[in-house]
C-alpha cells in the first residue's frame, strides 16, 4: 500500500486529532492489528456510519477509543452481550467486537461460547496474547502451562485452552487464526469474517513483551514477533476462494511458515511457549443465521395466522 | 349481605388442580362475578403439595383469605395440611378413599364417575354444582381451553362432568354457597379481563413502547417474558433468552443504545448478576428498565413463594453513585400503568429505572376493566439528529443534566458510548475536574426523577390509626382497614406505589399526625420503614412484618394489630 493511501487512511479512520499517542506500549502488535481491521473495512467499502465497534476491557479494549466508528467501550467481558443487542434492534448494521483472551474467553467465556452457538451476524475480533496485560500480567485462559506470571510464579498450573477450538466446537459459522507477523493474510482474514454471513470469530496471536515476554525471558518485541513468525503453519482454506497461500503472495516478506501445507500440523501446541499452531481459515460453513432464522418464524407465523383467518372464513 | 367465599384445591403437581381453578376462574368471571386467584407451588413439576386458591363473592377483592370454605382435596395430605385453616361452615370434597369423618365431608366415589386422568374435571363439575353455576358457563369455558382440537377429548370431558353433577344433586349436603343470583347486578356487555400481575406487566411494558426484552428464566419472573411472547408477532417486539442474567441486562442495554425501548425482568438472583449491567446503563446514560419480581431469599431461599425482602438491594445495586427510580405496583392495575410509566422514565431520565414486584402479585389474578390507553404515549427513544447542536456531544454538559441521545447509523453523527469516565464527546478521560463536572451532570438527573415521582395514596381516616405499605401488600392492607372501619374504628392508609426517590413534603406530615402509625412489610427487618427514617427523621415505631413465604391476608393483619396493640398498651 502507498503511503499516501496510508496516510489517507489514518485521518479518514482514526480519531488522530484527538486520541493519540495510544496507550499500547512501544512494540505492541495492536496497533497493527488496528490497521488491519480499517483496512479490511475500507476494502468492503463500508461507511463509518454503517459499522459499529464495540469492546470489552483491557488493552485491546481500547481499540474503538482510536477508531472513528459508532463505538462502544463496554465492560469486561460483556461485549459480545451488548454486541447481541443492538444487532437484534438494529440488524442493518455491521457489528465488531475487539477483545483480548480473557475478556473474550475468561470473565466473558459464557457469552462468547452462546453468542458462537446463537449465530448471529457479528464479527469477533480476539486478540490473544496469552495473558492479561493491562493488570498487570496474571495468567488468562490461554496462558500456556508452566508459563510464568504475575500470578504464577512458580509457573502455570493450569492448562491453556485454545479459543479458536472452542469458537468451532461451539457452533461458529467462520473461524480463522492469524498472527500480528502475517499482516497482509490478517488483512485478509479480517475482511473474510465481517463479510462472513453468520458469527464469525477472527483469533490473532500476538504477545505482550511487557507482562508476559519478559517474565518467560522471551525477548524484546522484535524476538517475539519472529517466534510467531516460526510458529504459525498455514492451513489450506477450507473454502476455495482467499487461501492463505494466495492472501499471502501479496506481501510476500510475510508468507506463513515453511511447512505452509494442509495436514503438516496434526495439532495446535498452545499449551507451550513454542509449539506451532495453524493460521488461516479453520471453519467456514454456510448456514442461516440468527436475523435469517428470525425473519423465517415471523414470516412462517404470519402465514399461520393468514391461514387460520381464512379457514375460519 | 352474603359472605365471600374461599375455595381451596390442593393436590401434588401434575393432578391438574390449577387447570380446575383456571376453569372455575373463567367460567366465574364470564359470568359476571369477583374472583381472586392465587397460588402456591413447590418447586417441582411433579409431587408436593400445591395450592390453587380463590376467593368468590361481592368483591372486588385484592388478597386472599386465610380460612378456607370449600376445601377440593385431590389427595390426603391436603385435608391434613389444610385442617386447621376450615371454617365451621366448610365443605370437604374429597375422594372416598381418603374423605375424613368431618361434618362437612364429601366422600366421592371418583372411580365410579370416569378414569382417573379425568378426575380434575369431575371435580370442577362437582365445584360448579357447590356454587351453582349453570351447567353451559362451566362447559363453555371447558370449550374454550381444549378447543376444536381435540374433540374426543371434549366428549369425554362433558360426559364426566354430567356424571359428576348428577351424583352431586343426589349426595351434596346441605350447604349454604350457592351463589345469589348475578345477572341482575353484573353487566355482562361489560368485558373483563382475568390477569395476573406479570400479565398486567408485560401488557404496561407493551403499551408504553416496549421492543427488547432479554431474560434468564427465573421464578417469579419468567411469566412476565412468557407473556410478552404471546405477544411479540404482533407488536414488532423482540424477546431473547441470553445464557445468563449479565448477557440479559447488557444485551437490554445494547438494544437500547441502537434504540430499542428495552427490558430486563428477574428475581433477586438474577438481578445480583445483574448489578454490574446496571452501572453500565448508569455510566453511558442508557435508557434500560428492570422488572425484579421478589422472592425470599438469601440464595436459592423459597423460589415460588412471596417476600419484599429486595428493596434495599435493588436501592443501592450497582457500584458507583447514580439516581434510579423504583416504582413499585400495588394491584393488577398498578402493574399495566406503572410498567408504561417506568418505560417512558427510564427513556427520559436516561438512568435504570425499577419494577419492584414480588410472587403474590406475580400470581394473583383477579378480573379487571380493560385498560385505558390514553394518556400512555410510547416511548420513541433517542433525539433528532436534525435538532442536535453541532458538534454533537452525547454527553454535553447541560443544567438538568440530559444530554442529547442520538442513535447510532441514523445520522452522520458518530454515536459513542464508553463504561469508563469519559469527556463530553464520550471518549475516555482520566481528567479530574471533568470527572467532578460529570458525577454531578449525572446525579443532577435526579431532580427530573423527582419532578415525576408518583405520590402516596391516603384512603381512609387521617389522624388516627395509619396502616403504611408499599408494592404488593396494599390490597390485604386496605382490606383489614375497611374491616376496621366497620368495627367502627378510625383507621387510614397510606401506600407508596413509588419507593424511590422519596418526596418528604408528600408525606411526613400524614406520618406526624397519625396517633398510631404501623408499618407494614413482607420482610424481617422493616426495610421501608428504615428508608423513611433516613430520609426524613420520622421513626415508625411499629412494625408488622411477615417473611414466612407467605403474602400477607386481612386477618393475618388484625391479629397483629390486636396483639401488638395489647404489647404495647391501648394508646
């Protein structure tokens, strides 16, 4: 992309007059994981009015306060509870919620598994990097075993779930997993799940080099980038169009691991600080969603009633 | 004139007794008379003792009695729990396998009359025969329930009832419940409508505007959604069940920020999950109505039965400062038009308006005049984009405290909401003196509750005896004052229908005249009477508290009086 185009995009977008310097500390892959998500919007041509942006709490849930959207900075965990309820008062417009691992899939995981199961037409954007930042570096969910943390000294005891698992298990209608290394394929994913019909889940590994890197002794934010860059192994889209292969070939600097082929990872290994994992489209299946199955009840109940008028004629 | 009657079915769940009272109900009402229903049931679908109870007479009437006339005992443990509560007058209908040896007694040989899956509607012949309904009004209302459907059905139904009325005209004793003739008093062109307390609420909530409504099941609140469902087709209204009560209140509270006129409704376990959604509406100033239909409690307490044991709780729920309001309704008809009012309050106020209701009121059905729509505009929620100042602020720092609210993807205006402190343009800020500038814009918003509060209803004498209550327990409290009246006495009531905010100048002085004052709530501690006291000084001294799970009756509350009058000395 020109710099101009860039450049363009940041003033249409970003509330740059008004919010920045951001929060994030120097390093942090939010920032381009917010610029994946206003690119990806740019590309389907959506109108700042017609999307609405809402979060949770905790370091990805600052990303609306920089984004100029309709946006909402909830509370943690519920944002995909709010989310459900201004998509069913307002289907017409195009719901994304930005949250991290635990506010997703720890204080919010009831919400996040029956919002996946509901199916109803929103995107969710999870970043994870595997702890919770902004408190200060106590394990979340994905915190992987034997990881140290603010709350686990001695190392980890519990065992790291993996939430893009859960988002297909639970009845998610798309789910992919990318990474903050592999921009141009999350530029891609991101666009895949807001057109995506149905309840789309977009996992993003990313890593906190303040809380989490440097009590694992991991490195600088540089080293951490490279390590997701090693870990990730493409899979082969399940859906013909936008595998990450071609996604990828735009920006070639970026292309998945060497082992970029379907069936070289027989699973993911989040439950270590070094295992690989697969990028790409994990699930993509057609079916109705929420608003569809809505407007059908409606539409078979008024016919019952006109039935019932006329028999009784 | 002719005393009221009190009819008692009891049974376990799943013998179809409320089915008999439902009938019995219809069938009286139709007929032009006064009903009151109530119920109590155990927390099962099967087994226990269950309860459906109505009361008959002249009316109107709005509680129960606590002795029972005409007692219908669809298994033993019924005659034995109930015993006690017989007037010397009652009747016992009871199968002859388990009839006791009591004057009064009815033994039927149910086994003789048809199967026993049919033994419910012999006994509401039986029962219609006691009262003497004519034959058609109770079949009619048979019709109605099973309906073309099943017509086999309906001829063994009409079959075992004309069986029944034919055994009760050769055994029935003499009684004396007949009821007079009605056609001469009631106007039967004049409809009615048989409603519970969470049907008048779902109804209120519909006509003031309602569009969302998210709920976790929960009794005694569930009735209330049950409601609005039958309903929704028609009035565009959506209803979803989230996974739990925090996904309820903050789905609610979405809708309402994308403009949906929205509600909650759930009982004091699902609203402490609820607390933090709360706050939320509070902090981004959106408009959500909470319905909590009390139960006992601490924990799972007594989930079918009755208390006003929440007041406080729903008072202070929701960290952080922030006014609320808390209308709570004290008769059917409170519910309709105080669910329609606490709608267009909470769109108004832009802050979490209550519904305080409880079990009793939930499940006490009564009939009623169709309601009166005029005067309920519904709610037509956010501003004109065409009419806001540029640049739009969503929480522009006014006098009153009110903000212009638009919605979002109506305008070019971009629409923000943030749950933390935030500037006029609703972006987060840690500034300090623009966080006093709006703790002080948001509680400013309590003096629009206060223009609006509904004040407390005086009936009766001032100056003597002073029965005060408030939510539910004005019907049994206004009964035992009429009784009182009658014994000559000079005796007044004073019900608040509105617990919060609290407007001393429309009451204090009735507290300080009043020779005796008794407060009179459905808790252990006297939760009201403690916010009067801190909201005005004035201790009421005297309490008549129930919180054994049941709601409170006249007599229940004569006797009290009697036997505290004799504590604490004849003033």
């Amino acid at each position: 992309m020109k710099m101009e185009k860039v450049e363009q995009l940041r003033h249409y977008y970003l509330r740059h007059d008004k919010k920045f310097p951001h929060v994030w500390c120097p390093g942090c892959g939010n920032g381009i994981i917010l610029g994946s998500l206003i690119r990806a919007i740019d590309k389907i041509g959506l109108s700042k009015d017609e999307v609405v942006l809402a979060s949770g709490i905790g370091c990805a849930g600052r990303m609306p306060v920089y984004a100029d959207f309709n946006t909402l900075h909830t509370t943690h965990g519920r944002a995909l509870t709010f989310a459900t309820g201004i998509k069913l008062a307002r289907p017409e417009l195009n719901l994304i919620t930005v949250m991290g691992d635990g506010d997703a899939t720890g204080i919010g995981g009831n919400h996040f598994i029956h919002a996946a199961r509901r199916n109803l037409n929103l995107t969710a954007i999870i970043i994870n990097n595997q702890i919770y930042g902004m408190t200060g570096g106590q394990y979340s969910p994905t915190t992987p075993y034997g990881a140290k943390a603010a709350t686990a000294t001695g190392g980890h005891l519990e065992h790291a779930f993996s939430i893009a698992d859960l988002a297909v298990t639970a009845g998610a209608s798309f789910v992919a997993r990318g990474t903050v290394y592999h921009v141009p394929h999350l530029d891609k994913l991101i666009e895949q799940g807001i057109r995506k019909n149905g309840f789309a889940v977009i996992e993003i590994m990313a890593y906190c080099h303040t809380q989490f890197g440097r009590r694992n002794k991991m490195g600088d934010a540089v080293t951490m980038m490279e390590k997701l860059r090693d870990r990730a192994v493409a899979v082969k889209d399940p859906g013909a169009a936008g595998s990450p292969g071609t996604a990828v070939a735009a920006g070639a600097s970026d292309t998945p691991g060497a082992a970029a082929s379907a069936g070289a990872l027989d699973s993911d290994s989040l439950d270590t600080l070094d295992g690989k994992f697969a990028i790409g489209v994990l699930t993509d299946v057609e079916k109705p969603d929420y608003i569809a199955e809505y407007a059908r009840l409606r539409a078979a109940s008024r016919l019952n009633a006109q039935n019932a008028g006329n028999a009784g004629k | 004139m002719q005393q009221d009657i009190q009819i008692l079915i009891g049974g376990e769940a799943g013998q179809g007794l409320v089915t008999i009272g439902q009938l019995l109900g219809k069938a009286l009402v139709r007929a032009g008379r006064e009903i009151f229903a109530s119920q109590t049931y155990h927390s099962r679908v099967r087994g226990g003792h269950n309860t459906f109870a109505m009361r008959v007479g002249a009316g109107p009437f709005a509680a129960p009695r606590e002795s029972i006339d005409i007692l219908v005992a669809l298994n033993a443990e019924t005659v034995e729990l109930h015993r006690p509560q017989l007037t010397k007058r009652a009747l016992i209908i009871a199968d002859a396998a388990f009839a006791p040896e009591l004057p009064g007694a009815i033994a039927v040989p149910f086994g003789e009359l048809g199967p026993e899956k049919l033994w419910n509607t012999a006994a509401l012949a039986l029962l219609g025969q006691v009262l003497g309904l004519q034959e058609q009004q109770l079949y009619q209302a048979v019709e109605a329930t099973l309906g073309q459907k099943k017509p086999e059905l309906l001829e063994e139904n009409q079959e075992i009832m004309k069986k029944s009325r034919e055994w009760a005209k050769a055994h029935l004793p003499e009684h004396d419940f007949v009821l007079a003739d009605a056609t001469a008093t009631a106007d039967s062109t004049q409809k009615r409508l048989l409603l519970n307390g969470n049907q008048a609420i779902a109804l209120g909530a519909l006509a003031g505007g309602l569009k969302f409504c998210a709920f976790y099941p929960m009794t005694p609140s569930t009735s209330v959604v049950l409601e609005l469902i039958t309903h929704a087709e028609t009035m565009g209204c959506v209803i979803e069940q989230a996974e739990d009560e925090i996904a309820a209140i903050n789905m609610a509270i979405g809708a309402a920020f994308a403009g949906a006129p929205a509600m909650v409704a759930t009982s004091g376990g699902g609203f402490a999950l609820m607390a933090e959604g709360i706050s939320l509406a509070a902090m981004t100033e959106t408009p959500v109505l909470t319905v909590v239909a009390q139960r006992p409690g601490p924990a799972t307490g007594m989930p079918t039965r009755t208390e006003q044991g929440d007041l406080e709780f729903v008072l202070h729920a929701g960290h952080g400062e922030f006014p609320r309001a808390i209308l709570a309704p004290g008769s059917i008809e409170e519910c309709f038009t105080l669910t329609a009012r606490a709608l267009a309050l909470t769109e108004r106020s832009q802050s979490p308006v209550f519904l305080l209701t409880d079990q009793f009121l939930a499940d006490s059905a009564r009939p009623v005049t169709p309601f009166e729509l005029n005067g309920i505009t519904p709610v037509r929620p956010g501003d004109d984009p065409e009419k806001v100042a540029t640049p739009y602020r969503r929480y522009r720092l006014t006098p009153d405290g009110l903000s212009p609210r638009l919605l979002p993807g109506l305008s070019e205006h971009l629409v923000v909401a943030d749950s933390d402190e935030h500037d006029e343009d609703g972006h987060l800020s840690e500034d300090y003196g623009l966080r006093t500038a709006m703790v002080k814009k948001r509680l400013q918003k309590l003096e629009l509750l206060k223009e609006e509060v509904t004040a407390p209803t005086l009936e009766g004498d001032q100056d003597a005896l002073l029965l005060v209550c408030w939510g539910s327990s004005l019907g049994p409290v206004r009964e035992a004052a009429a009784i009182l009246r009658d014994r000559g006495l000079k005796v007044g009531t004073l019900h608040f229908s509105q617990v919060w905010p609290l407007l001393p100048e429309q009451f204090l002085d009735l507290l300080q005249k009043a020779d005796r004052v008794v407060g009179v709530e459905g808790n252990a501690t006297g939760q009201f009477a403690r916010l009067i006291r801190r909201e005005t000084g004035f201790t009421i001294a005297e309490l008549i508290n129930r919180y054994d799970g049941l709601p409170f009756t006249a007599d229940f509350l004569l006797e009290r009086l009697e036997t505290q009058r004799a504590e604490t000395g004849d003033r």
